[in-house]
C-alpha cells in the first residue's frame, strides 16, 4: 500500500540522515532514542556534561527535521504536481 511504500522510504531516508551525523552524536542519539537512557545517564556513560548530550541531541533533531522537510517537499511536489 502507499502507507507502507511512505513509511519504508521515510524510514530509509532518516537512517541516511543519522548515518551521516558525527559519529559521537550519532552515539549520543542512539543511547537517547533507541536505548531509553536518559540526559544524565549518557553524561556519567560517555564522561559528557549533560548539556553537552543535550546540545548534541538538540542539534541531531534539527538536522533530522531540516532534512526530512526538504525530502517531505519533493514528495508532495511529485504527488500533487
């Protein structure tokens, strides 16, 4: 169905889009999202302050969402135009 075909390419194109961060924010990011840890347990784990886990997350989220923009654009210029 169009709903799988959507969700397949969405999620190829947001492990692109991580594969592609720095590896320490990727690292950063997966102990936040995939693993359930918390700010402060990934501070004490990689010996980070936790503002700087909270920068990284921040800023891979920003990435993430910029780029999905751009590529949730084209499609909807491909679908409706």
């Amino acid at each position: 169905s169009y709903d799988e075909i959507f969700y397949k390419d969405l999620k190829r194109q947001i492990d692109s889009i991580l594969a592609a961060l720095p590896p320490r924010q990727q690292e950063i990011f997966n102990l936040s999202r995939f693993e359930g840890l918390s700010h402060a347990d990934i501070a004490t784990k990689l010996d980070l302050s936790v503002r700087t886990v909270e920068n990284q997350i921040y800023r891979a989220l920003k990435i993430i969402k910029d780029n999905l923009k751009i590529e949730l654009f084209f499609w909807f210029c491909f679908l409706f135009f």
